[in-house]
C-alpha cells in the first residue's frame, strides 16, 4: 500500500513537471515565432505601408527644410563646375561654349531628380520588396516539435530528468525573450535607418553633378540605399536558412529521442539566426563596397 502511494505521488509529480515543461516549451516556440512573423512582415513592407502618416510628414520637412539647403549645395557645386572648367581652359582663353551649354543641362537634370528625390528614395523600396516577394518563406512552426518530441522521450517515473528539463526549459524561455527582443531591435532599427535616408535625401542628390570629392557623397548614399534595400533581401534569406536549421533539429529530437541536447539545438538555431541578422547590413555594405 505504502509502494502504490509513493508511486501515485511520483506519477503526480512526473505528470505536473511534464506539464510545466510543455507549457514552458510552448511559450517559448510561440515568443520566437511571434518575433519571426512581426520580422517577416515587416521586411515586405515598404515605408509608405509602414506608416504613411510617418512618410508624409518627413516628405513635409524634406521639402520645406532640406530641398532649400540642397539648393544651395547644387549653386555651389554649379559654381565649382564652372571654375574648373575656366582653369581647366588656360584660365578662360579657350572658352568652350559646348561645355558650358552640356554643364547647364546637367544642372537642369540634377535639379530634376532632386525635386523627385524623396520618390526615388521610396522606389528603391519598392524595388526591394518586389525582390523578397519572390522568395517563398514556408511556415516556421517549431511548437508542435519542441512540445511533444522532447517530452515524448521521457520514460515514465524518471522525476529528476524531468526536473532537469524544466529547468533548462525556463532557461530557454528566458534566452527566447532576449533574442527576440534582439530579432525586434534589427527589424526596427532598419525601418528607422530608412526613414532617416529618405528624409535627407536632396542633401546627397544634390552633390551628384560634381563627379570629384563632392559627387561621391551622391554615390556614397546611393550605395547605402541599394545596401538597406540588399538587407531586407538576406533577413529572408535568413529565415530560409533558419527554417533548414529547425528542421534538421526536429529529425534529431523525433529520430534519436533527443531531450535536453535537442533544447540546445534549438537555442543555438535561435542565436544563429539573431547574430545572422545583427550582420546582414555589414554583409549588404561589404557586397557594394560600402565603406
């Protein structure tokens, strides 16, 4: 009698711990794939899609309070032009009036694409998104895996490895909430940095007449727009490579009855994919030569 109560007890205590574990394991899946939804869907959208009331109160202050000091930058940069190309001529003596006509439409063209400049900033986007919608991203649902593969391979009355795992569950929850406040910090400080370029965008527009030191200011932030634009792009890709990762995880915690190793497996995915993301501008940056 005694035996039959210590086994009833043990039972409760194995049926509770597995449990806490499940709902430890489930809330921990649901935090990551949560973040990697929002991450996903905010990658697709553009700035406009993002917060159209954002986009056009920084339209609002381009025009009022850049596209000014980026009139001045071009009547600088216009000057300059025309002085190197009177001291390129023996100081003015062999005057080419074809130059000075070629250099007048070059001015006219600039002064386009700075008046359009906040657009064709917002294109880039535009274009950006086209290129993640051609990629198929699959479902990343991990929570059916980690909830009933791990605690499946526990054999009934094993208390202390149970104990075990709840512990190391409450430690992967607790390391979830800190990568996908990572995984958030990288969506958001994206569309934060886009929304800061678009703004100043006549400034560098501007510049781009002059093909000396000033004109690579213009090249330089075109080079950085293509690189926020390749960032998106490889934030998919890691998702990709992420969905592989977890799916090589679950065959080893379905095949060989992994328990607390196939946990790790998966916090290493988890860190995998937020130190991936973290360097996706670098990698951008390095791909166009960005310094």
């Amino acid at each position: 009698m005694w035996d039959s109560l210590v086994e009833r007890v043990q039972e409760f205590f194995f049926n509770m711990l597995v449990s806490a574990i499940n709902s430890l394991l489930g809330t921990t899946a649901n935090i990551f794939e949560k973040s990697i939804d929002n991450v996903q869907s905010g990658i697709v959208e553009t700035p406009e899609q993002f917060s159209p009331t954002l986009v056009e109160a920084l339209r609002l202050i381009s025009e009022t309070a850049v596209m000014p000091v980026a009139g001045l930058i071009l009547t600088y940069v216009f000057c300059y032009e025309i002085y190197i190309l009177l001291t390129e001529r023996n100081r003015g003596n062999e005057f080419d009036t074809g130059q000075v006509f070629f250099l007048i439409f070059k001015a006219a063209v600039i002064i386009l694409l700075i008046s359009n400049s906040f657009d064709l900033t917002l294109a880039f986007f535009d274009l950006s998104q086209w290129m993640i919608n051609q990629i198929s991203v699959g479902s990343l649902s991990v929570t059916d895996i980690f909830q009933t593969g791990i605690t499946d391979g526990l054999e009934e009355g094993e208390i202390g490895t149970a104990l075990t795992l709840l512990i190391v569950a409450l430690i992967a929850m607790v390391f979830a909430f800190f990568i996908a406040g990572i995984i958030y910090l990288v969506a958001w400080s994206r569309m934060i940095t886009i929304m800061l370029y678009i703004s100043i965008s006549p400034l560098p527009f501007a510049t781009l007449m002059n093909r000396d030191w000033v004109g690579s200011i213009g090249q330089n932030y075109l080079k950085q727009l293509v690189a926020l634009m390749l960032q998106g792009f490889f934030m998919i890709i890691c998702l990709v490579v992420y969905a592989g990762l977890i799916e090589k995880v679950s065959v080893l915690i379905i095949d060989e009855g992994a328990t607390v190793y196939g946990i790790l497996l998966m916090l290493v995915s988890m860190g995998v994919l937020a130190l991936m993301l973290t360097r996706t501008h670098t990698l951008a940056k390095s791909v166009l030569g960005v310094i």
